[in-house]
C-alpha cells in the first residue's frame, strides 16, 4: 500500500475545519437578519456583504486544502485524485467570483454546479476496485458517499427552486463533501500491513 503522508491528514482535517469556521464567523458578522436555515452561504461571500472577506478567504482555504489532500493520497486511484483536485480548484473559482450583492450571478452558479458534481464523484472514481484497500476506498464505501452527496445536493437544487431551507441542505452537502476527504485519509493510515503497522511502502 502507498504510504498517505501526515501533512495530507492535517489538510483533510482543516478542509471542514476552515469551511465552517468560515461560514459561523461570516454569520456572526451579517448579524440576526441572516437565517442559515433559509439563506445559502453564497449570500455570506457576497460582494459587499460584512462578512465577505471571511467566507470567501474560507472558500479559497477549502480548495486549497482539497488540492493538496488529493497529492498526498496515494492509494486513492488516480482519476479519483484529479478530481477532488479539481473539485478544490472550482472551490477557488467560487471565492474569486463572488456573486453581486442583489441578484444573481451565472458565473458564480455555474462555479458552484461544477464543484458539487466534482465533489460528489470523486469518492467512487478514487475506489480500489480489487476490495483489497482501505476501508473508505472500497467500492460499496465509495459509492454510499458519492449517493449520499448526490441526494443532498439534489435537496439543495430543490428547497432553493421552491424557497425551502435551502441554507441547511447547502450546509449538510457541503459538511459531506468536505468531511470525507478525511475520512479517506484516516482509513488510509489506519489500515495495518502485515507487521500490525501502518504500511509505509
């Protein structure tokens, strides 16, 4: 097994870390007016919005820590590794195209479509296919996170289209999606070789 250096678990661990700490802080700064149940977090990196700089500074560490998970994690397959990359990457577009502060903005929505979906599919396109890898690499691990991010994502498209709680659906998907980089890591170096330690080879 290839060996997962730490410095890809320290970014697995501040990908959620860094998004959510964001979007509390940016809400805190947009004061009671803002409701995180009804309200997406674009409302948040709005351009002239208080908190602004916060949540799109957030964004960006986001994209960032995604890109460099997916370097470090070797044992993942290779088209799965690209594209949580490129999901980190698109993380980066969102931040620097913030929509306007009324209205909205083609170039952010599309920005944040080709996140999601990158987020969604990296999970089962990094999947050990022979069942002999990690846990989180196994193929039914993989295809459970990426259904999951999928349904949540479709709760989101919906409760935005009819005025729902899009902000909570917008949260739970983008937790997952943020989260489980981690959680592919740590079954990585937890995984015992035959020595009873985590394999370095």
């Amino acid at each position: 097994m290839r060996y997962v250096p730490g410095w890809a678990l320290l970014s697995s661990v501040c990908a959620p870390a860094v998004l959510i700490g964001g979007w509390i802080i940016a809400a805190l700064l947009e004061g009671p007016a803002y409701d995180p149940a009804t309200e997406t977090i674009s409302v948040l990196a709005a351009d002239g919005a208080p908190g602004f700089w916060v949540m799109n500074v957030a964004l960006a560490g986001l994209g960032v820590c995604h890109m460099i998970t997916a370097l470090g994690l070797r044992p993942a397959a290779f088209a799965g590794r690209v594209t949580l990359g490129a999901g980190g990457a698109a993380a980066l577009v969102v931040a620097l195209l913030p929509p306007p502060s009324s209205g909205g903005s083609l170039r952010h929505g599309s920005a944040v479509v080709v996140g999601f979906s990158l987020l969604a599919v990296w999970p089962v396109l990094a999947a050990d296919r022979r069942g002999t890898g990690p846990w989180a690499l196994r193929t039914v691990p993989s295809l459970t996170a990426t259904t999951v991010m999928l349904a949540s994502a479709t709760w989101f498209v919906i409760e935005l289209h009819y005025g729902g709680p899009a902000g909570a659906a917008e949260r739970l998907v983008t937790t997952l999606q943020s989260f489980w980089p981690f959680v592919v890591v740590a079954s990585c170096l937890r995984r015992p070789d035959r020595t009873g330690y985590p394999s370095r080879r």
